[in-house]
DNA sequence: GTAGGGTTAG
C-alpha cells in the first residue's frame, strides 16, 4: 500500500496528447467503481484526476484538451467523483472558443450525473460562459437557478454575474446585483467600470471610479482604455498623466495598450518615445509582444515609420509574431512606401508566416498607395487561391481604390458592381466617388453617387465630392443645387483640420 | 476561481 496520496506528477509539467492517450489505455480496463472499491486502485485514480486536473490547466486554450478530457470522463463513468475536475473542465470550455461546450457540459452532466453536487465554481464558470455569449436570456436563466442553489451573496459568483449582465448589454440587472451585493470587492467594482467604459457609458463608468473605495490598475486602465475607445483621446491623456504624475502609480503593460490609441491620434512623438522608454525600464519591451506591436503601429501612425521599422527590427526573430509583420506593412502601407511593403510581405513568408485576412488588408492597402497594380491583383489572386481566404469588403475596398487611383475607372466599377451585395457598402463606392473625382469622370460619378444614395444620404462629403466634379465639368447649376439639397437633408460635412 | 489585451479599405 501507498502511503501518500500524493500523485508523482509534478504540476508544471507539459504533458502531451499522446502522453494522455497511453495514459487512457493504461487505465480503460478499470470501470470506476472498481476504481473506488479496490484500495490498490485508489493511487493510480488519484494519479489520474490529477492528471487530468493538470492536463486541463496547463492548456487552457487548446481546443483538443477539453475534448480529450471530456471524452475520457464520459467513458470511465467518472464525473460523478469529481466536481473539481468538472468544474475544471467547465472552466476550460468557458475560456475556449466555443463557450457553448460549457452549456452542454453542464446539460450532459445534470441529465446523467443526478448526484454531481455543484458548487460555486460551477455556476460561476457557466454565468461566465454566457457572458463570453453575451446571450443575457441564458445568462438570466442562470442567475435564477444560482440564486435558488443559496449563491445569493456569494462574492465571486454575484461578481461573475455582474460581468455577464453588463457583458451582455443588461445594464438594469448589471445595476441591480452590484447595487444588492452585501460584499464588493476591487474585481466587482472594476467589473462595473470596465464594463461600462466598454459598453461606452463612459459618464457612469467615471462616476463609480471616483467613488470607488481604492483605485488599482485594472481601474485607471479600464477608464483609460474607455476613453480612447469613445474617441476622447485628450481625456484618456489627461487621466493618464493623473495617474502617473498625482497618484503616483505604475502603468502596466496593459495601461500602455490603452493609451497608445491616443498618443498616435493626437500624433505626440514625445509621448511615444517616452512610453517607449519607459516600457524598457520596466521589461515590458521583452515580456509582451502586444506591446511591441503597438508601439510599432504607434510611431508609424504618428509619422516616424523610419523609428517604427527601426523597432521592428530590434525584436529579436523568435519574438517577432504575425501581428509584428502586419503593423509593419500597415505602417509602409499608411507611408506610401508599396514597394518596401511587398518586401515585408516576401520576408513575413520566407520567415514561415502565413498571412491572415488582416495582413492582406494591409499589403493590397500598401500596393494601393504604393500604386503597384499588378502587384496588388497578384495579392489579391493569391490570398483566393494559395491562402483560401475569401475576400471581405475591406480586401474589395482596397481593390476599388487601387484600381480606381490608376485611372481604370472601368475596372474598378466592375470589381465594385461584383461584390456580394451582403457585404457590399457605401464605403466602397464612396472610395470609387474620390477617384470619379480625381480624374474628372462626370459619368460614373452620377452613377455612383445615386449608388451611394440608395444607402445613405447624410454623409456630406460625398454631396461635396459629387458637386465638385459637377463644378469641374462646368455644370454649376447641378453643382449648387446638389449643394442646396445637401442642406436640406441636414448632412453634415465637418471641416477638414491638421495635428501641425 | 471573479477584472484590463496588439494589426484591418475611406
């Protein structure tokens, strides 16, 4: 006999699918209840909970691991000896990419498991997996059956519980449990001031966290990044300088995240070199990617593609990801420089990334600007039949405007009239409009702009757009009347302006 | 166990 129940594995460890499939076929032959009564058993049972307790845990996001798990669970019979590692496996299905598992665990496990105990982790783990649904009908019928288990009051699952609702648009429920908590902690608020700076209700979101009992980071950054989200880009500055300069606390990797949006909108160099410092004194430069790749993006919106490229270079090859090579050739591709984002381009795949639907946003972008035709049809051909990505209406777009800023009107019309009308929109005409304009084509613009029309009538620029190429051609009447009409329908076209 | 996260046509 054992002495320890203690498993020989050790928590950290990697274990492979392969590993958990020899694991299986050592263990298949006994039922659970032989597991249960025979002592000599009772090791190698708790050998396999654990097991399988950290074969969950170490892969929370691997889509098979669940799977696995799950599976084995179901033919060892062994949910009903274990609501830690259901949980955990509820967990697991809550954080993957189809939270909906979650719910038909928890079906499965309540039709044949009557004597499965739930807990707190349990309702927890599936209000939280209805939350990643942002299905409130769900998460409602939830929130009665946990109320009915006694989890009334309990801070964690009332806490989750708030997330959901305000998650899912609830805000009169959200309100209601926060306000009817007998005990908040700093998550429950910060759920509610994320939450709500998130759903864009700003105003009340600011109102809780100058109320709030203590401020932490997740807050400051949570009212930060809902700053920049609603466009207030000043105001996100402006608390971050308090919460820097005033209060005196740290930002982190995340806070960086959240106000580089609003560093490179108001186009402050200073400000993103001065973040970038700071990220290398604290060693978020080396830690998270995210951060890199944002300051890439950051000093190529604000201008400085030369320090943006510099940057992207300095991260070291096995650090560099898919999203590094993408900001890169967004930033080429924003610059005007095609040529040295086709290069990028060429690098990204020799290096053995495989682009995504963004990456080909940006490279036709690139050959748009970058006026490189053919090259951008190549892409374009490329991404359909080498990468089997169909196109969205942002690939189209680009598509329109490259053709459309090389003079081939015909073409570009073709392309637009060939777009799925589901994903069809205005935009991409309005980008057809600018180039009627550029060359002066009296015709295809009419055409266009009643194209425009059937969708949408108070965007002002494209009146403005459409009259100036009337006024061109020397049809002054049409251009005043369009003009006058303009008016009429109360569209509005807000003046152009510079940083500089 | 519960909270904040990078690249996307005009």
């Amino acid at each position: 006999m054992l002495k320890s129940t203690k498993p020989p594995f050790p928590s950290k460890t990697k274990f492979s699918l392969w590993f958990l499939r020899s694991f299986n076929s050592l263990l298949s032959p006994g039922s659970p209840k032989q597991i249960e009564t025979h002592p000599s058993h009772s090791h190698q049972y708790n050998c396999q909970k654990y097991f399988l307790f950290s074969f969950l845990n170490e892969n929370p996001t691997n889509r098979r691991v669940p799977k696995q798990v799950h599976s084995h669970l179901l033919t060892t019979a062994s949910f009903s000896q274990s609501v830690r590692l259901f949980n955990a496996l509820l967990r697991c299905y809550s954080v993957c990419e189809n939270p909906k598992d979650a719910i038909f665990l928890y079906q499965q496990v309540q039709t044949f498991y009557l004597y499965l105990k739930f807990d707190s982790f349990t309702y927890a783990f599936l209000i939280k997996a209805c939350a990643s649904l942002a299905d409130l009908a769900l998460g409602k019928q939830f929130h009665g059956v946990e109320i009915k288990m006694g989890f009334e009051s309990h801070l964690y699952v009332q806490t989750v519980l708030v997330n959901m609702y305000v998650e899912s648009g609830g805000l009169i429920e959200c309100k209601k449990v926060f306000d009817e908590m007998p005990e908040k902690n700093h998550v429950t608020w910060n759920v509610m001031i994320t939450g709500l700076a998130k759903q864009g209700d700003i105003e009340i979101a600011r109102f809780l966290f100058e109320g709030m009992p203590d401020r932490n980071i997740v807050s400051w950054s949570g009212m930060i990044d809902g700053y920049t989200r609603m466009n207030r880009h000043r105001e996100a500055l402006r608390l971050f300088r308090r919460m820097v300069a005033d209060v005196g606390v740290d930002p982190s990797e995340i806070t960086l995240l959240a106000i580089l949006p609003a560093v490179w909108n108001i186009g402050d160099v200073k400000m993103c070199q001065l973040i970038h410092c700071y990220g290398l004194k604290r060693g978020f430069l080396l830690s998270d990617i995210r951060v890199m790749n944002s300051l890439i993006d950051a000093y190529a919106k604000c201008g400085c593609i030369v320090s943006a490229s510099r940057f992207f270079e300095d991260i070291s090859m096995t650090t560099r990801n898919l999203v590094s090579w993408t900001s890169l050739i967004s930033g080429f591709a924003m610059h005007g420089m095609g040529k040295e984002a086709v290069e990028s381009f060429e690098r990204m795949e020799q290096d053995g990334w495989k682009p995504n639907r963004v990456t080909f946003v940006c490279v036709l972008n690139a050959c748009s600007h970058g006026c490189l035709v053919e090259e951008g049809l190549n892409f374009f051909e490329k991404m359909v039949n080498e990468y089997r990505i169909s196109p969205d209406i942002k690939h189209y777009g680009c598509l329109v405007d490259m053709l459309g800023r090389a003079g081939r009107l015909e073409e570009a019309e073709q392309i637009a009239l060939q777009i799925p009308c589901e994903i069809s929109n205005e935009v991409v005409w309005r980008i057809l409009l600018g180039a009627c304009s550029f060359y002066g084509n009296v015709k295809m613009g009419e055409r266009v702009t009643s194209k425009i029309m059937e969708t949408e009538k108070r965007y002002g620029g494209d009146y403005v757009l459409m009259s100036n190429i009337l006024a061109g051609a020397r049809r002054f009447a049409d251009a005043e009347s369009l003009r006058t009409l303009m008016e009429k329908r109360n569209a509005i076209k807000v003046a152009g302006s510079s940083v500089t």
